[in-house]
C-alpha cells in the first residue's frame, strides 16, 4: 500500500478534519518506529575484504537485529565487554564471533576479530544449491529492521490507526480523547494479531 493511500485513508478516517499534508509526518515517525519492532525485516550479503572490521549498513536498514560471517551466527557484545577480553582487541585477527555497534559512526558496526581472509566473490553460479552449499563463502550477512515508503497492506490500518490515536491526543481545535483511545485501543488489537519476521 503506498504512502499516499494510506494517508488518504487516514484524511478519510477523521472525516477530512486532518489533511494528508498535515499527516505526511506522522507516517513518516510511525514507519521510523516499526523499526524498533520486528516486523518489516530485510537481509544483505556484505563483501569482506582482506583485513577489513568495519562495515555499513545499507541506508534503509534502521536496526541491526543478527549478524553472521560464513555460517556463524556473531554475538553482539558491548566496547566494554571487548575490553574484558582484551585491552587490544581492535587488533585481533581471526575468524569473527562476535561485533558491536558501540563507539562507532551511525550505521556502523565492527567484527572481532578482524576477518583475515576476504570474501569470495558474490557470484552464485548454482543459486539455490542443496544446504546453501552454493553460497559464497567468508561474507557478512545483516538480518535488520527497514524503513520502507510504502508498507504492505496488512500494516496500513494499524499504521493510520496510530497515527490517528496520536494526532487526536493532541492539544488543537480538534483534540478528541475518546477518539483517540478509540483508535489507540484497535490499533493495540491489531498489532498484537500481525506476524513477526516479515521479510519484505
């Protein structure tokens, strides 16, 4: 559903009292806040080259929720948790088993220990191989939340709901208390009934 139906539907649910130019934000802040919740998933492939520790998630991830290298899932561990293992441990070579997010640039996270090897070219000859035997190996892959502009159906309502529920709670001319938990209330509901782990 794109963003312009859904902020129609949204204009139309409050009896035209809110524009959608009015509503064009709070969209926006609510699809920015599904990324605090599992819904709308994506996976990358990321190319490691030789002694590299620092990697960049693609614009639209907005949380890192898994990391792997190879086959190995990396456990998240904090700087100063690094520290415990090491006071160098932004020298270590080896096969990864952890990364962290902490002291780095927005959109950033580290390996430890550093891949010593690169990647194999992300090129599958035999896509779709038995087991991933096809897969391309010694790469990084990102399981994270993602913004997208327009959400799948099954997430329209809930979406204008609360953006409803918050816009009416609000203090303006057309504050409506009851309306809003109204909207708050189903929207609750509705969430509550979505699967998880969507990937889109």
């Amino acid at each position: 559903m794109t963003k312009a139906l859904s902020l129609t539907l949204a204009s139309t649910l409050s009896l035209s009292q809110l524009s959608e130019d009015h509503l064009a934000p709070f969209y926006d802040e609510a699809v920015y806040a599904l990324g605090a919740l599992p819904y709308l998933l994506n996976m990358s492939l990321i190319a490691v080259t030789q002694d590299q520790s620092t990697f960049t998630f693609p614009d639209n991830f907005l949380s890192l929720l898994e990391v792997w290298h190879d086959d190995r899932a990396l456990d998240s561990m904090t700087h100063a948790e690094l520290l415990t293992l090491s006071t160098q441990w932004q020298e270590h070579k080896g096969p990864p088993l952890a990364y962290t997010e902490e002291n780095l640039s927005l959109r950033q996270f580290r390996l430890y220990p550093i891949p010593p090897l690169p990647s194999d070219p992300l090129l599958m000859l035999h896509y779709g191989g038995a087991f991933g035997l096809d897969y391309p190996t010694g790469n990084v892959v990102l399981l994270a939340t993602q913004f997208i502009q327009d959400l799948p159906s099954w997430l329209e309502l809930p979406l204008v709901l609360g953006m409803l529920a918050r816009e009416y709670a609000l203090e303006s001319p057309h504050q409506d208390m009851a309306f809003a938990q109204g909207c708050a209330h189903v929207n609750q509901l509705l969430m509550a009934m979505l699967p998880l782990h969507s990937i889109v």
